[in-house]
C-alpha cells in the first residue's frame, strides 16, 4: 500500500493541481477569518473567538437596518459570523415583540447587509427549533417545529439566512455552558452557584446536548477554514439530562451536596421546555459532553471556587 504525502507550503516542489487548490483556497480562508465580524461577541460563546472584529450591542445594534449597514459597508466583512440573541426562554415569551426583534428581524438585517457586501454568514441557532418529541437525538434532516416563541424567532433566523444569503453556514447548539462566572448565566452556572446547599432538586425528565461555547467557536472556525457551507448540528457528542449534568458537576468539582432527581413540574417556568433536545451530527468533530464540560469546570471556574 503506498505511503500517504504531505505537502508543506515552503517546499518549492511542484505539486499536483488539487493539492495547490487546497493549500490556496485554506490560505485565503484564513485570510477570510481576519476580516470577519463578529454579533454579540460579548456572550458566552464570542469569548472564545480569537479572530475577527468583535462587536456588540454598543458598537452594531443589530435591530437597527441603518446602523448594521452602516457598519458592514465601513469595514467590509468576508464573514459576518452572527451570535448576537435573546436566548432568556421565560423573557421571550413574556416579551415575543422583544424576541422577534432580536432574533428574527435582527437576522435579517445582518443578512441584507451582508448580502450587499457578498458576505458569508454564520448563523448560531438550536435544537430549540424542534417540538422534542423524538425519541432518538434530532439530525439535520429532522422537520423542524418549535414549541415556543424562541425557538419560532429563532428557525425565522434560520429560514431568512438560508433564503436570503447565497453563501451560509448555519449552526444548531443545544444547552449552551461557557464564559466562566461573569458571563455564564445558564443551567451549569446555575447549578454552581447552588453548591453551598446540603440538598439540590433536578429535573431528570429533560434531555439535550450540551454546548461547550469554547468547543462550538472552535467548530465554526474549522468549518470556515474548510469553507463549508450548510446546516450542521454542533453540540459536544452525547446525551444526558439535567440530572446528570448537576451530579457531573458535582463529581468534577468535589462538592458536598446531595443531588435528587424530580419530575420537571415540581418548577414553574413561562416558556414551554421540550422533552428531548438532544442531537446528532453528520460531522465528527465536538468532543464528549463530560470532557467539555470537566475542562470548564477545572479551568474557568474551580479558580474563583471555596469548595
């Protein structure tokens, strides 16, 4: 069987056609990732972004059509990777004009004017879009049928990126954990900051995906480097409830704290909570949930920890 060879851009030897197409087309992707910007980079996932221009509310309001123009048109983006969200389920349902401003028609403003400027987008949306009646993780084939009023905002993001956009990238995550203590607002943050209890109610009847921001930001890149296009689903591999979640946190962290799986109606919550929204990827490249996850823990939040 004859042995693979590998190319190195210093070698001035020639080589095939194909092999130069590659190494062109990944020196220009890379040039791509310089000139990008970047939605909402204050959040728990653009903290992990080491390219691009980072901006936020205060630098491109993304519901404001002229500002977002403005700004696009100024600096001329190759990638306008958008993060910026309202993902507070309960706040989107009490408030559905706030959600779909944000989520929805602040999606179509980044996408016309990215659009304008022959931009690609990536789009960053959830396994929310699903009703989470299946009983096997969602796949990128799966019919999409959200549940609530995020997830509803959050597919229009997803249906105007892919209509409007010639060249997309579109990203499914799931429970997202990521930015350490003083970004971090969701379930594993949620849970930390409870570990001072004797005893701690769970949910165990809720599946997902877990999306470690670092992991997903890592993804994107890698995706745009390879310039691929499409959908993809991008949460660290495996499944587990919340339940499971909390008692590994509780493990990696050394807590003294008893952990006692319920039934989810024992809380109140504004939004509807799917029953599964667990994932599958076509692509073999998150790692496991419980990796992720350790690695967090131990590196962005067990050095601000008296446990």
């Amino acid at each position: 069987m004859p042995s693979e060879r590998y190319y190195d851009d210093r070698d001035p030897s020639p080589k095939p056609s194909s092999v130069r197409r590659h190494i062109l087309t990944e020196f220009m992707q890379r040039e791509n990732l310089d000139s990008s910007l970047i939605t909402g980079a204050k959040g728990m996932v653009g903290s992990y972004f080491d390219f691009g221009l980072k901006t936020d509310i205060g630098e491109m309001d993304v519901t404001d059509l002229d500002k977002v123009f403005a700004f696009t048109s100024r600096h001329k983006p190759r990638i306008v990777v958008h993060l910026a969200a309202e993902t507070d389920l309960d706040r989107c349902e009490k408030e559905p004009d706030h959600a779909y401003r944000v989520n929805t028609i602040g999606t179509y403003n980044v996408a016309v004017a990215a659009r304008a400027i022959g931009a690609k987008v990536v789009y960053v949306s959830t396994a929310g879009v699903f009703d989470g009646n299946k009983k096997e993780p969602y796949t990128e084939e799966d019919r999409p049928n959200p549940q609530n009023v995020y997830g509803r905002t959050k597919y229009l993001g997803e249906v105007i990126v892919r209509d409007l956009v010639p060249e997309y990238l579109i990203a499914r995550s799931c429970w997202m954990f990521g930015g350490g203590p003083g970004v971090d607002k969701k379930f594993v943050s949620k849970i930390i900051k409870q570990l001072d209890q004797d005893v701690m109610k769970v949910v165990d009847d809720k599946t997902g995906s877990l999306t470690y921001g670092k992991d997903l930001a890592y993804a994107i890149k890698q995706l745009l480097i390879q310039n691929r296009t499409g959908l993809f689903h991008l949460s660290n591999r495996g499944i587990c409830s919340r339940y499971e979640v909390a008692k590994e946190i509780v493990k990696v962290l050394g807590a003294d704290v008893k952990i006692i799986p319920v039934d989810s109606r024992e809380f109140t919550s504004t939004a509807t909570r799917s029953a599964s929204e667990a994932m599958a990827s076509k692509l073999d490249i998150m790692r496991d949930w419980r990796e992720a996850l350790r690695e967090y823990l131990l590196k962005e939040w067990k050095p601000h920890l008296n446990l």
